[in-house]
C-alpha cells in the first residue's frame, strides 16, 4: 500500500476520516498531511507538524488492528519518516501523542521500537 501527500480533492474524505475536525488540529495550511487511499476517497490518514508532532494518525473504524489497519499503519509512517528526512526541516524524531484508550496504536508504537515517555501516553520514536 502507498502513502502520497494530500490534494485537495482528498478534503470531503478527510474531514470524515479525522471527524470533522472537531478538535480544529488539522490545519492544511502549516501541517504535512500523508493520506493512503486514492485521490478523493482516502482511507488513512497522519498529519504531522514541522515540529515531528504526530496529532492525526487514522487508519479506518473497528475495534483491532486488521491486516489492512496494519498496512495502512505502515505505509503512513514509512512515507512521514522518509518525508521528514529529505524536507527542508531535517528531523530525526517524532512525537506521537496517544489518546489514554488507544491501545492498538500504543502496540503498534512499540513494535516500531517507539519508547514512551514516563508517566504519560507520549512516545518518541527515531526517524531512521
């Protein structure tokens, strides 16, 4: 499965994908939005900041992580980490912030080999 950057053809779908929004952190104008799905009907989505900060990670509804969940997953991340080493910001890190529930994105986490961060739903993971 391939990740590519977000167009705008991809905005009536991405508002589903992230709930419209309702926490007003998606913002296309300072985020690098990666999307997997084709043009218009996006089925996954991460949105970072140029800070490393991971605020968006979607990868479809239901309860587990399914195959394709996982491909999804992978595909995001994979296409965010090569984007943040050749873009213009050069980073080697990224910040995940995890909502307390999210226990399939907390295993997922750690089989990257991301660490949490004491006492909080934070993880760090290297950008390689």
């Amino acid at each position: 499965m391939l990740a590519r950057k977000y167009v705008p053809e991809d905005a009536g779908a991405l508002d589903k994908l992230v709930e419209f929004n309702r926490a007003g952190n998606v913002r296309v104008d300072r985020d690098q939005i990666i999307v997997v799905g084709a043009p218009g009907i996006p089925s996954g989505v991460l949105a970072w900041r140029p800070g490393g900060i991971v605020h968006e990670f979607h990868c479809g509804h239901g309860d587990g992580l399914s195959i394709e969940k996982r491909l999804r997953a992978s595909a995001l991340v994979n296409f965010a980490c090569g984007d943040a080493q050749v873009g213009t910001f050069k980073l080697y890190e990224a910040i995940f912030l995890v909502k307390h529930d999210n226990e399939n994105l907390v295993r997922y986490l750690e089989e990257l080999g991301a660490v949490q961060q004491e006492g909080e739903r934070v993880y760090t993971l290297a950008i390689r």
